[in-house]
C-alpha cells in the first residue's frame, strides 16, 4: 500500500470519525474506445463482498473507506480535498467522482506497496448515467482500448493512463465501479460477471475507515521495522470527535515492548509545546498498551481538535497547478477535460 497513501488517507479519515444489471444492447467500441456489456451477458449467480473480488495476497495491504459515514459527519465535507488528493488514486478518483464525498458510498483499495498494482472497487452514490458519461470521457482522451483487456461481459469499461499507470475502470454493475492495472482488468471483470457485490461487512459501531497493513514500515517508516502487521479502524464518536485505534503486530513480547518504547519516544518527541498549541493537545492523548506480541495505539478526539488538525493540513496539500505538474512529471494523461 503506497506509503503516502496510507498516510494521508489515515490521518484526513479521522476527521470522519445491488439492484438488476443494467444490460445495454449489442456490444459496440466507440471511437473513444468505450466498451459495452452485450445483451446476452451472463446473470451473476452469488453474492460475495468486496475483497472476495479485489483478492488480496499476502502481502498486500487493505483500506476500506465509508464515504457515506463520513459524508455524515459534522466535518466530513472538509476531509474532500484530502480524499480527491490520495497519492496514486488522485487521477483515478477525479475521473470517475470529481467529487468523492458526496459521489462515493465506499472505496475499498487492496494491493502492494506501489500504487499500480493496487486494486480499487468503489460503491457510487452518482447516478449510473453520470458515472458511464465520465467513464466515456475517459476513454474519448484516451489512446488506449479496453476491449483487449476486459472480460466480454463488461458493461462500460475505459483504459487510461492515470497516476503514472496504465489503469482499466470499469462500471460492470448498478453503482459500483472497479478501476484496476490492466494486466489485472480480465480476471476481476470476469469476477464481477459472475457475482453482485454487495457491500462490506460490518461497521456497525460508526466506523468510517479501516486499514491493514502488512509489513508497515514499507509504507510508513516511521513505524518500526519490528511491527509486522498493522490493523487500524477510525470510528465516529459523539459530538463531532473520532476514536481510532491501530494494533501493531511483532514477532513476541519482547519486540513489542521495544515497538511500544519507540512509539511512546516518538510521541514525545514530536508532542512539544507548539505542536500542543496548534492541535489542541491531541497528542497528550495517545494511549499505548502491551499485550502479549501485539502493541494496541488508542487516541480519542475531539471536534475541536479535529478541526486543527483540519487545518493544519490543508495548508499542507499541494495546489492544484503543482499536482498537476507532478501527475505529468510521473506520466499520468491530463483528466478528461483538462488542456493538453
């Protein structure tokens, strides 16, 4: 899971804290490269979650994104310039939900630490017909075809380079889309033509974000190397606050203990007074506990605190020209629309 990525979607989501299938007529390739599901597509027979789909390997990380709770929360619409920002999805994102707040139910993202072997499937709150419309922008400023790289039965689908990548997203079933690498797009749109996805399970205790992170210092190094895995869920609480808690797997006691005595110096070395000042004390309430081979962070926050950090960060974000600039600079295509 991309190190950035990981990051930043952690640190914005905690300020959080299927129909028929539409079948369309024969299939066609437009100009643009555009590619449509035939009428004699085959009828999913199952219903599986998301990562039945996305299947993650052993080595590959996981977050889950509740966009609809988070679009609930009382500061939930400023964590959208963060979302629309994701390091190796921010292309992706704006093309299919130029608005992800208020365009997405959930985004769930599997795969390696670089970005383009990541896989996404994504519930949309839009209407179908505007998602294929931007999925047919896509393709229309693309030179890329879908059709070599998709199953036969894929309803609208696009390839595109985007986020430095060459990526296939694909709208296989009523408000759900699939964006992934094109060496991956045959074998997941064969996946979703045969099963509806429904949504992911559980969340019933007002989560909003969760994550698990194998080999985590990969992705965040300022993790130990001793912590082997990381799972973490950021949960809404009352009055506008967030609760987020991260278990960090070690080897055994004895390098949990060391992990829990770095974490607790890292705190304290970044907890000083204007870093106080700033988040409202938010540091002062990081717990850590031992137990057995696994660490357990715990921090509680308030609205209040939240919003600093809210904006504290986003004097953070890059602008809009230098992310531009740095999508070209990795090869990403402009965003349908967009000057070339």
């Amino acid at each position: 899971m991309n190190r950035a990525a990981a990051a930043a979607v952690v640190a914005a989501c905690l300020s959080g804290a299927c129909a028929h299938r539409n079948v369309v007529g024969p299939a066609t390739r437009s100009a643009a490269g555009a590619h449509r599901r035939p009428a004699t597509a085959a009828t999913p027979t199952s219903s599986v979650p998301p990562d039945a789909v996305l299947a993650p390997g052993a080595g590959d990380g996981e977050i889950l994104l509740r966009v609809a709770r988070l679009r609930a929360h009382p500061l939930g619409a400023r964590v959208a310039p963060f979302l629309a920002a994701w390091p190796g999805w921010s292309d992706t994102l704006q093309a299919i939900a130029p608005h992800p707040v208020s365009d997405l139910d959930w985004i769930e993202v599997v795969g390696p630490v670089q970005p383009s072997g990541e896989r996404m499937l994504a519930r949309t709150a839009a209407a179908d017909d505007a998602t294929d419309t931007r999925i047919d922008a896509l393709a229309t400023g693309s030179t890329e075809s879908a059709r070599p790289l998709v199953d036969g039965d894929a309803t609208h689908a696009a390839a595109a380079r985007l986020d430095g990548s060459l990526r296939v997203v694909v709208r296989d079933e009523p408000h759900l889309v699939l964006a992934s690498p094109a060496a991956a797009a045959r074998a997941l749109t064969r996946a979703l033509s045969a099963a509806r996805v429904t949504d992911p399970p559980g969340g019933d205790d007002g989560e909003i974000l969760r994550a698990d992170l194998p080999h985590p210092h990969d992705a965040l190094p300022l993790l130990p190397a001793e912590v082997r895995r990381v799972r973490a869920h950021v949960d809404a609480s009352p009055g506008g606050g967030a609760d987020a808690v991260a278990e960090l797997t070690c080897d055994d006691e004895a390098s949990a203990r060391r992990v829990a005595a770095a974490l607790h110096a890292i705190v304290d070395r970044l907890d000083n007074a204007v870093v106080r000042l700033l988040t409202h004390d938010l540091l002062g309430h990081v717990r850590l506990d031992v137990a057995g081979s696994t660490v357990t962070a715990r921090l509680s926050a308030t609205r209040d605190q939240l919003e600093s950090v809210l904006t504290l960060a986003a004097g953070m974000l890059p602008r809009s020209d230098e992310a531009g600039a740095g999508a070209g600079a990795a090869g990403a295509a402009p965003r349908p629309g967009a000057p070339r």
